[in-house]
C-alpha cells in the first residue's frame, strides 16, 4: 500500500495519492479511493463494474473500476471474480443444413474453402454423396448437374491463419455481438433477425471507388458480389439512448443493431485511419480520392462518402488538410477525420 502514496481526505476517506494530482481529471480519477480487498462493498463494486463492462474480461473492469475505486490486490480481486454470465443457448446445426440455406439464399458455390472443422467434412462428404447418387439416375440430369458440382478445399490442419481475412472478420462480428446482446435472452427468431441485419452491416461496408471519375462517390461492396449492387436500409429513428424498459422486443432488436453498428464502425474506421504519428511514411490522400468520413450521426450502413478535390500541404510537405465533396456540400477536413478505403484502385 506504502507504493500508492495513501492519503486521508477530508471526509476521512483513504485515497491513492502520487503524481496524478495535476493533471484535469475529476478527483475520483486522480485520487481513487483506497477499498480492502475482500472487504463486501469491494466484492460488490466489483460485481457491478462486471455487469456495467458487460462482463468484458479482467483489462477492461480494472480499467474501469479505477476511474472511482483501487481495490487492494491488484487484477488478482477481479480475476478471482465468479462469473455468473448465462450466455444465450447455443443451437448447433448440421454442416449440410448450414450449406443448404447459404446456397438457398445466394445460389450454388463453385468453391468453398474452410478450415478442417468435423462439421464441415461431414457436409463435404454428404454433398460428395448426393451429387454421385443423382447424377447416376439419369444422364441428363448428370449432365445438368455436372456445372454445379461444389468443390470443397479445407486448408491444413492447425493453420487458422491461412483463413486470416475471413477469420479476423469473424472474429470482430463476434467480438462486438456478444457485447450488445449482453445478458438479454434472444428467442430463436430475434437472434435471426439480429444476424441478418448484421450480415447487411458488413456487405455494405466500402471497399474501393468503382469508377476514377471524380464526380462518382459510389463504391464497391461486398453487396456488389452478392446481389449485384449497393445494400440499402429503410432509414427509422435512432433508439441508441432510449432506456431498455421503454422498448418494445422489436425496438430492442433495432437498438441492438445500432449498437453493434457504431462499435464495429468504429473499429473499421479505425483500421482504416490507423497512422503512426508521421513514423512512417503513409499513402497520402491525392486529388480525386474517395474516402470515407468518420462521423457518428449517420445510422447503420450509410457510409458518408466524399471525393478530395484539392490538398493542402504544410511546410514539411505532408498532407494534414484536404478539400473535399459530398454529394451535399464541399468542405474542408483535416485528414485524420478521413479514411482511405481498404483497397486502392490506382495501386490494384
């Protein structure tokens, strides 16, 4: 305890003391207040920041429970910590199943390729089945479904990151739905209607200019590929900071969704603007490029898009303004509010 500096306040509270004192932080953050560590206010302090954080891991609540309280023991109190979390049931389906309701939706693969899950191999096995037993019938249907025969490829056991791309993204949808879900239980139903309205989040996201002319502020999605075009949503009014109690199971749903779309937004934006402090030499934004804007007030899937038409270097020769249009306005942006998109065409 002697390392944290412990001092009694006016209220006869002990807090941390040191160095923190001068910067502008409110008084609980420069000088938390000092608890024991299993004393029955810490433990219950701790178990409201476990519900607060959404039960976000031992980094997360430290980080939050400091900005008011230090709890004696360092992480050891909160690791210790029993999680009571009942997560949503799990409902497992067959390979073949999940195979059928994809090709369903968007039609017949040419090429699947997976890791080597025993679920996947069974469905590869299955569908090998299907295809021998009813080209066999007839010669005619043989040769109409000779076309659609799915190649299955499954990359080497114990290798994951040979699916880096479609993992990393998995990975992310995951990490941001448990957090909006939370501790609320989905019927069968809800939780489909929130995936599906994930999966249009994630098509609809920007991968790069489809045209060079400056006057075209329309991208490629992964939409493009999928249906042909843009994905577009029917606008409806934010829910972001209405009280749970006050929705209906509907208006949940949709505000679950606009969480979920202002965390991973964030998180793709932030890939996307990610620069080291000028360290390194960056891709500068050039005339004609279309980026995206990082603005909060948009809903799910409108991605607000511009094209530069002028920059502004400083005396150092770097790009920290540009001038740029919308299809409102033009104006003028520094540039860490501006995202390149993932994939330039001038370089691909």
């Amino acid at each position: 305890m002697s390392k944290l500096a412990p001092f009694l306040d006016k209220d006869g509270l002990l807090r941390v003391g040191g160095r923190l004192k001068n910067l502008l932080l409110d008084r609980d953050a420069r000088n938390p207040i000092l608890l024991p560590r299993d004393s029955p206010l810490s433990l219950l302090i701790i178990d409201d920041v476990h519900h607060r954080t959404l039960h976000g891991g031992v980094q997360v609540m430290l980080a939050k429970l400091r900005q008011q309280y230090w709890i004696l023991g360092d992480r050891a109190p909160i690791a210790s910590f029993p999680c009571t979390w009942n997560s949503p049931r799990t409902i497992l389906r067959k390979g073949s199943s999940r195979h059928t309701n994809f090709t369903g939706r968007r039609g017949i693969c040419a090429t699947i390729t997976s890791d080597c899950g025993t679920n996947f191999v069974g469905a590869d096995a299955e569908l090998r089945r299907l295809f021998h037993s009813a080209s066999k019938e007839s010669a005619e249907i043989a040769n109409l479904l000779a076309a659609d025969g799915t190649e299955w490829k499954f990359y080497s056991p114990a290798a994951p990151h040979f699916g880096g791309k479609w993992e990393a993204a998995v990975k992310s949808a995951k990490f941001h739905l448990r957090r909006v879900i939370g501790d609320t239980i989905l019927t069968y139903e809800e939780f489909a209607t929130l995936i599906s309205q994930i999966e249009f989040v994630l098509n609809s996201r920007p991968l790069c200019a489809i045209t060079e002319d400056p006057d075209d502020l329309e991208t490629l999605t992964p939409a493009h590929f999928l249906i042909g075009g843009p994905m577009t949503l029917i606008p409806e009014p934010p829910l972001q900071d209405v009280p749970t109690s006050r929705l209906s199971r509907w208006q949940l749903l949709r505000q679950m969704i606009d969480r979920f779309w202002r965390r991973w937004s964030t998180e793709y934006l932030q890939r996307l603007q990610a620069r080291n402090k000028w360290q390194h030499p960056e891709r500068q934004l050039t005339k004609g490029s279309l980026v995206l804007i990082q603005d909060e007030r948009f809903p799910p899937s409108k991605w607000p898009l511009a094209r530069v038409i002028d920059t502004h270097p400083g005396t150092d020769g770097l790009i920290r303004v540009v001038t740029m249009r919308t299809t409102v306005a033009t104006y003028k942006r520094p540039v860490h509010k501006l995202c390149p998109l993932p994939i330039n065409g001038s370089n691909n």
